[in-house]
C-alpha cells in the first residue's frame, strides 16, 4: 500500500480535511494521529540538530499532524497556538516597536483591546478603518508596518476586497494578514489574494465543538514562519497535545458541518430580512447586503454568521437572547449548535457595533427548529 498523501493540489479542500495529517497508510498503522503526551523527546547522539524535537516546548508529533492539515487546505505552513489570541498576539509582534497597524473598525474586540494596549504601552500605533471602504483601507497603509484584518468582519460581516488590499500592501511594503475564521479556508484563501499570513481561532469553526482552545497561523514566508515560531517557543504560547488532536478530529467534518450551517445561515437570513422584529440583516448571502458580490467573488460560499439590529432598544434585544428555548446565550461561536448574544453588552465592544446587533452563530439543527424558536423569541421580545 502507498505511503505517500496526494499533494493537496491534486485533491479538493473536503478531501484534504479527511486525509491529511495522517500516519502512513501501512497495514497495521493507526488510522487516525496518536495524542502524543510527552514533555520531553529523545536527543540524537552526534550533536544537536534543527529537527530534532528535543523539548516538548518546540514541538508536538500531534501539533505536527494538525499543522500539516491546516497548513495544505490555506496553502502555506501552518502553526498552532495556545489560543487564538495567541496566535494573534504573535502576528502583532512583527510590528516594530513604534510601527503601525492598520485594524478594522469594529472587528472582533479582543484583538482590538490588545492593539489598543500594546499602544497605551507606546508599542505600536493603531489605525482603524472600515475594510468595506477599499479606498479607506489604502490610503491607511501609508507608513504602516502591518494591516491585520478581518474579512468577514466580527460581528458586522463587512467584506474586504482582498486582492485589492493585497496588491496595495505589496506596493506599499505592508504585511498583510488575514483573520480567516469566520470564512475557514474551505470558503477562502487569503494567501490566494496576496495576504502573507492567515491567522484561525480553531477554537470555531476548525474544532467545531465548543469544547477547545486552539489558534493557528499560516503563511508561505519561510522568515516569517521561523519568527512566529520563535516567539511561540520563547512566549510558550503552546497548545496542549490533547488540544491540537481534537482540532484535528473536528476538520474531519468541517466541511459537512459548513455546507449545513452555511446553508441554514442563508435560509434563516432569507426569512429574518421580512420579520417585523428585524430592522436589518446583516449576510453576504442577500443580494442586497453591501457584500454580496465581493463575496461571491473571492468566496465560495457565504459563511454560517448572521447579525441582525432588534427594533427597538438594547433591552429589547436582550430580551430576545432570554426567551430563545434552542439558541444558546452565550458567547463565541462555530459550533454545531445555534448560540447568540449581543455584542455590545460587553463594555469593551467598538461602539461603532449597533447596540441592538444581535451575532447569531447558525449550527447544523434543523432549519425550520431554529427559525420558529427564533421567530417566537423576536415576536415576544
């Protein structure tokens, strides 16, 4: 039987999630990648060398198997962090001390409030501007060091033009990254676009199942990529072997669990735009969202995120969040079961986030289920 894996430009996205990251397929071979608990590796005997493993902090075999995954679905080499913030903390390293960053307005608030606080510190400086506006976005690369965006953007589902972004920060000497983790890369490849790097809460939608803390990096830049590295080994911003493997065991199902939530998102979205409760729905799946067609050009599907704007006041969505029986309240999202909450209830949110805007993470449930809780919710909230 062969040992070697097809190269992952041979196969599509849905294929690589189920067969990468394997051990050889050899009779009497474990099928899946082993959770490989040790603190400590063997030493070769004739002086040390690049690759070996030596201390569990520099590497994982089960880091290894869930890197190669993720590395061959964006195309480049992957790295696992401790956490998304993590991994985002690391990307925002690279920035020399002084340097700017350019940020989305009201993009997910955790990776803002640490920009915010590495410039309170006098580490960086923070530029934010709406990625919808392409405009906006180059004309704030002049003098920067870094833009890091989202595309879609948490919660506000704005789309960025990325090939546009991507060839203005190659012009401009600017790295480029992407936070891909609404998208996952079986819907988009930022690196395809010009980015340099691509950053994941696998947390969401790569675990799957609401039950890890993982974050990832991506890029093709060798330099970067031992950058990123260093300071995970310095920082010990390292996952737990058990982490890394229930990631890897939720990208076996990625794509069946995004094709149904992308599916339910659009179909709820759909209904949600004539709800009387509803002022607006916020989903690149409408023709009428702003980020429609941008979408369906760099996008192969539309995401499983909706936002929608409660009429009437922030108590009033708040209600909302109280009287569903399936959505769960609560926070994060991409798991395989319906959450919502309203963003702005946290005192660190961007205010350029409505204070009635409801992020409704869609799960695989039935879809008629979903809609009549959330219907019922809206109408008597």
């Amino acid at each position: 039987m062969s040992t070697q894996q097809p190269e992952p430009n041979e196969l599509a996205p849905a294929t690589i999630a189920v067969h990468h990251g394997r051990p050889p397929v050899e009779p009497n071979q474990a099928m899946s990648a082993p959770v490989v608990l040790s603190s400590t590796f063997v030493s070769s005997n004739d002086g040390f060398r690049p690759e070996d493993r030596g201390y569990g902090r520099w590497d994982n075999p089960t880091w290894a198997a869930l890197e190669e995954t993720v590395g061959a679905l964006e195309g480049g080499r992957a790295l696992a962090f401790s956490a998304g913030m993590a991994a985002v903390a690391a990307v925002l390293d690279l920035v020399p001390l002084g340097g700017t960053v350019v940020m989305p307005t009201g993009a997910y608030s955790g990776s803002t409030q640490l920009a915010q606080q590495l410039a309170a510190e006098g580490l960086l400086n923070v530029r934010e501007v709406s990625v919808a506006d392409t405009d906006a976005v180059v004309a704030a690369l002049e003098g920067a060091d870094l833009i890091l965006i989202e595309s879609p953007t948490n919660p506000l589902l704005d789309v960025a033009d990325l090939a546009a972004v991507g060839e203005a920060a190659r012009a401009a000497g600017v790295l480029f990254a992407v936070d891909n983790t609404f998208a996952t890369p079986l819907r988009q490849r930022p690196l395809d676009f010009g980015a340099q790097l691509v950053i994941h809460s696998a947390t969401k939608y790569l675990s799957g199942h609401s039950d890890v803390l993982l974050g990832l990096t991506v890029t093709t830049d060798d330099e970067l990529a031992a950058r990123l590295h260093t300071y995970r080994t310095l920082r010990g911003a390292v996952p737990g072997p058990w982490e890394a493997w229930l990631v890897l065991r939720g990208i076996r199902t990625l794509a069946l669990r995004v094709d149904r939530a992308g599916a339910n998102a659009a179909e709820l979205a759909r209904r949600l735009v004539d709800h009387p409760a509803v002022g607006r729905v916020r989903h690149p799946s409408l023709p009428t969202d702003p980020g429609h067609e941008r979408a369906r050009t760099q996008m192969s599907g539309f995401g499983a995120i909706v936002s929608i704007e409660v009429r009437g006041d922030s108590a009033a969505a708040d209600r909302v969040c109280a009287a569903t029986r399936l959505w769960v309240h609560t926070t994060s999202l991409g798991g395989v079961e319906s959450t919502l909450e309203r963003r702005r209830r946290y005192p660190s949110e961007s205010v350029a986030v409505p204070e009635t805007l409801l992020r409704l993470s869609v799960g695989i449930e039935d879809v008629d289920d979903l809609w009549r809780d959330l219907d019922a919710a809206l109408r008597q909230a």
